[in-house]
C-alpha cells in the first residue's frame, strides 16, 4: 500500500514539474517566438508614382571635359525629365535623380556628349556628338518594396540618333556669389511642386567663376504659373559629396519658361536642414 502511495506521489511530482518547466520556458524573456513571426511579415510595397533613377557611366574618358545630357522619354518620344553636366568632369561619373521616372513603363535613357562642344547635339561640325540610349524597363527593381532604378552604362562607340521631343519651356539659373564656392560643385533640382516629379537638373560640376548662368532646355510647362520645387546644393565635388549643403525654395514659370536666381551670400534665408540627397 506504501509502495503504491509513494508511486503515485513520484508521478503527481513528476508532472508537476513538467508543468513547472514549461510555464517557465514561456515566461523566459527571448527573441525565439517574435523572429519567427517576424520571418513572415513582408515590407510594404513603395507607394510612390515615381522610380528614383541611379545612373552612372563609366569610361568616358573622351568626354571628360565636354557637356553631357541625359534625357529620360516616353513612349511618345517627349522629354518628361532632363539633366545637364557642365562638364562630365570624369571617365566615370555618376547621377542620382530622385522621383524622376513615372511608374507607367515604356520608358528610355537617351543621353549624349557634346563632342563638338556647339552646345546643342548635332553631327556637324566633325568631331559628331556622340549619343546612347538605354531601355528602363529591364532595371526596373523586382521587390515592390524597392523605388531605384540603378543603370551603369559603359562607354562605347555605339552611337545611334538622339530622341526626344521639348515639349516644354527653357529653366535657367543665374549664378552670383559665389566666389566663396570655387573649386566646389553647384547642382539645381528642378520639381513640379504638386506632383513631386523631378524634371529638371543643373550641374556646374567644378564652380570656377564668380558668377555663371546655367540654362536647359524644354522642361517647364508652357503655361505661366506652375509651380516649381528648386533645391540647390552645394558640395566638395566628389563622390561622397563632403560638405553637402542644400538651399530650397519655391518659384512659379512664366511664359517665357523659369527664370532662376542665386546667391549664397544673400539666399542663406532659404537654407535647409533637411535630409539631402547625394547629387
């Protein structure tokens, strides 16, 4: 009878402790049960209407000192975005464009060299700009979650015909002051205030006057009185862009495009403390 008293108290122990155990193995602080319902959570697709674009090209050694554009054109042919390099400044070099590539697909990098140094692409006189295009869509990221586009592009003597159509209004930027700035790299932003596409960038890529004018072509809507986004930014010139500063303001087009001013030492009302963007 003891013997059977005892067993029973042994196995009333035994499952006691048991018990005991697995509260506490569930009362222990710890990461196990969390990361695994972490492993199942998927980042939420970017919502945004726009790719931003990452575009570097690479061996251009033949084009350092010269003009470079880069267009980005629709499925219509027409420029909706445009940059300019003055100059290239390296055989390698590379070009951030946030919010600059609407998400509806069919769309092309054209861009090109001022080889003849005209300031306009045109095949004469000898030596002919030199001009590229790359289709977007095939870098257009696969992880919903992702917004960049990054396109390297290798020089090459594979030049085909510029396209694209201006289908808008000259920017134009007027530079003063900036003696303070030489050696450093000058860089305008250019967006539409409502939508927040990029449609516009300006380059001085080495300042090396007190005061210049910067000017593209055909990406200001037609109509007077739309409102533009301007961020300019001030840096050391290279790739991690030392001293990065950044102004920012608004302005509105007339009907002869949009007419911009600049001056540090006057404009420091406009100076932001935002987060910049790497030119």
């Amino acid at each position: 009878m003891r013997a059977e008293k005892n067993k029973k108290l042994s196995m009333l122990r035994a499952a006691s402790t048991a018990a005991a155990f697995g509260l506490a193995a569930l009362a222990v602080p710890g990461c196990f049960l969390a990361t695994d319902v972490d492993r199942f959570r998927e980042t939420p697709p970017n919502t945004s209407k726009f790719f931003d674009l990452s575009f570097t090209i690479t061996g251009a050694d033949s084009h350092v000192d010269e003009t470079f554009e880069l267009r980005v054109v629709d499925r219509q042919k027409n420029i909706i975005a445009m940059l300019r390099a003055s100059p290239l400044g390296g055989r390698d070099a590379t070009f951030n464009l946030p919010s600059s590539l609407p998400k509806t697909g069919g769309l092309r990098l054209v861009f090109w060299a001022d080889h003849n140094n005209s300031g306009a692409f045109d095949q004469a006189p000898l030596p002919f700009d030199h001009s590229w295009f790359v289709d977007v869509d095939p870098f257009v990221p696969k992880d919903p979650a992702s917004n960049l586009v990054k396109i390297e592009f290798e020089h090459n003597t594979a030049f085909v015909p510029v396209e694209g159509k201006e289908i808008g209004g000259p920017a134009e930027v007027s530079f003063s002051g900036m003696r303070g700035q030489l050696g450093r790299r000058a860089q305008v932003s250019i967006s539409d205030a409502n939508s927040k596409q990029l449609v516009g960038v300006l380059r001085a890529t080495k300042i090396t006057q007190d005061a210049f004018t910067l000017r593209l072509p055909g990406i200001v809507d037609p109509g007077a009185g739309t409102r533009y986004s301007v961020l300019v930014t001030l840096d050391d010139g290279t790739p991690a862009a030392g001293g990065l500063e950044g102004y920012r303001f608004e302005r509105a087009s007339e009907l002869a495009g949009l007419k911009l001013t600049f001056d540090p030492t006057k404009d420091q009302a406009t100076k932001t403390t935002e987060a910049l963007p790497r030119p």
